[in-house]
C-alpha cells in the first residue's frame, strides 16, 4: 500500500477539529455575566436562561467522561499520524476507521446530552431553535461520518485490490 495525499488531508483535518475539541473541553473558561435587570420580567427570564444554558452547556462539555473520551480519541489520532510517517498505511487507515466511529460515538453522546440540557429552556420559540440546531450539528456529523467511512473503506478495498493483484501476479 502507498502514501495517499487524501488521507494526509483526512488526519490533517481531524488534528484542526480535534485541537477545537481540545479547546472546548480543557480550556473554554466558564463566564457568567452580571447583566441589570431591564423592567422586562420576559426578558430578564431569557437572558437567566440563557446564562444559565451557556453555563450548564460548558459544564457538560467539560465533565470527567467528555475528557476521556477527547483524550482517547486523540490518542488514537496521533497513532494513526505515526503509523502513517512509519509507513505502515495499512494499519494507520483502519485505526483510522476506529478513530471516525469513535468521533461518531463522541458526537452521539454530545447529542444527547445536549437534548437534555435543552429541556431547560421554558420559551417554546428558543427550545424550538436550540433543538433544531443541535439536530443540524448532529446530522452534519452523521453525513461526516458517511463520507470519512466511505473514503477509509475505499481506500481499503483499493490497497487490498491491488496488493491481491501483485501477489497472483
């Protein structure tokens, strides 16, 4: 099996993703505003929670299990980075593999908990907003997940085509 740019461009762009996600769950500092009551009982109950989805939203993103599952997954990503510069391209695709399922288990995960801390929210037109764009960030990375397979299992299949090829001939 040969080098392949593509999968460079796979692992380079999963190290970018990955250094947000590292961000996000280390070093996202937590804020909490002192904002002045406005007169608007509507209002000043928007903005506490608001504050207080924001605050509930980085806490979950920040807990013990979220941390786990971000330093494995970066783990996996920087062996697959070193099999790769080793040469050894057939492992490095199907850590790979491993890696993009274990993104997708990441993201499941974050899905549904970010649907519970939904709840929280009492405006109907809020919730609504807030529910489908967690749905869009999810299906986004459920088309992500689709395309990064599909690329790994073709890039397989054609490395092991091809090594087939050379041994029968």
């Amino acid at each position: 099996m040969k080098r392949s740019k593509g999968f460079l461009v796979l692992i380079c762009l999963s190290l970018v993703a990955m250094s947000y996600r590292l961000y996000q769950t280390f070093f996202q500092k937590i804020v909490t505003l002192n904002f002045q009551k406005t007169g608007d009982s509507e209002i000043d109950q928007l903005l506490r929670e608001s504050q207080d989805f924001a605050l509930n939203q980085a806490t979950f993103y920040q807990n013990d299990l979220n941390k786990w599952l971000v330093i494995l997954l970066l783990a996996v990503l920087i062996l697959v980075f070193f099999l790769y510069y080793k040469g050894k391209f057939l492992q490095a695709k199907w850590l790979y593999l491993i890696y993009i399922v274990g993104q997708f288990v990441h993201s499941i995960y974050k899905f549904i908990g970010f649907k519970a801390l939904a709840v929280s929210i009492s405006f109907e037109d809020v919730h609504q907003f807030t529910i489908a764009a967690a749905n869009a960030k999810f299906y986004g990375s459920v088309v992500l997940f689709i395309v990064y397979t599909t690329v790994i299992l073709l890039s397989l299949y054609k490395g092991m085509r091809v090594s087939v090829e050379n041994i029968v001939i």
